[in-house]
C-alpha cells in the first residue's frame, strides 16, 4: 500500500478524535463562561446565608448561657452592678425570653441555600436550641444530672453543634473536602 495512503489512513480516526476532543473543550469552556457569574452569586447567597444562621445561633446561646453574668451582657447590660442573686434573677428573665425567631427564619434560607450536609448541620443547631429553650423555660430551672434536662449538657450540645456547622460551612466555601478542626473561640464560663 502506498505510504501516503497509509498515513492518510491513520491521520483521519486521529483528526476526527482531536475535533470531537476541542468539540468538548469548547462546550466546556461556554459552560463554564456562562455558569461562572452564576456560581459566584450563589456562593455569595451562600456565604451570606450560613453567616446570618451562624450569627443568629450564636446571638441565641449567648442569652441563654449557664451564666448568668454572660446573659446579662448579651442583653447588654452590665452584670457587676447588681448581687449574685439578682444576677440569678435577671439572668433566668432574659433567658426565658429569648426568641428563637431569628434562628428559625435564617435557619429556612439555609436550608434553600443547601447543600445538604450543611442544612443538616444547621438542624443540628436548630434542634439544640429547641432542647435549650425547653430546659430554659422550666420553672424552676433545676440543675440535674440528667443530660436530656441538664441546661449546661444541652448547652454544650448547642455550642458543639455551632462549632460543628462554622467548620462544614468553611469547607464547603472554601472547596475543601473536609473540615479543618480548629478552635472557634466558643467556651462557656462560670463567674456566678
């Protein structure tokens, strides 16, 4: 057979392989033109959502803290003006009237916003602060050993399950697969 038949042979399946394969490339790359304002939007729709929940759920366990002293100024008054048991007092009044409204409305814009595996950490949060407000509204507020009605076990629950959603919520911004632990500057302190 004559060589340049042969090579003419060969070039052809090799021709149509290199204009199927930039046939692709182009479509890809349109994809990608047309897709790309459209992600960036939404990971600002995003980024916006999980920061008004993490807010939100922050704001509610600050004013329904196990001291008495960081609920006070989570309402923002000054807890060193009055005695331990008005501390007590004012502490168990500003608890029991902390609104979960915030929580629950922000908590439904996540969820639309998704993923999932983020939704599902901010349920998380959102179930911890039912259990929360339940214990809070109790009276009298008992301190037990039981974990289900212990307010400093269902807040700890709470402030774990907030760590939890801040670190899912930054892998996923940031495209990382898996969360980095780190410490997120929560704790819970007892001056009363």
């Amino acid at each position: 057979m004559d060589p340049a038949v042969t090579a003419a042979l060969i070039a052809a399946p090799v021709a149509i392989i290199a204009a199927a394969a930039a046939y692709a490339a182009g479509r890809a790359q349109a994809r990608g033109a047309r897709l790309g304002p459209v992600d960036a939007v939404r990971r600002q729709h995003q980024r916006d959502a999980y920061a008004n929940f993490a807010i939100a759920a922050r704001a509610f366990a600050d004013s329904t803290s196990p001291s008495a002293s960081h609920v006070i100024r989570a309402a923002g008054q000054d807890p060193s003006a009055l005695t331990r048991d008005q501390r007590i007092t004012l502490a168990a009044t500003l608890r029991r009237t902390t609104q979960m409204s915030d929580l629950t409305s922000t908590y439904m814009i996540l969820a639309l916003e998704g993923p999932p595996k983020i939704a599902d950490l901010a349920a998380a949060i959102t179930e911890a602060a039912v259990n929360v407000r339940v214990t809070v509204n109790r009276v009298p507020p008992a301190m037990t050993s039981d974990p289900p009605h212990d307010p400093l076990y269902l807040h700890t629950v709470l402030m774990t399950a907030l760590q939890a959603f801040m670190e899912g919520a930054s892998a996923h911004l940031n495209g990382q697969r898996r969360p980095r632990p780190r410490a997120l500057g929560f704790s819970i302190i007892f001056e009363d």
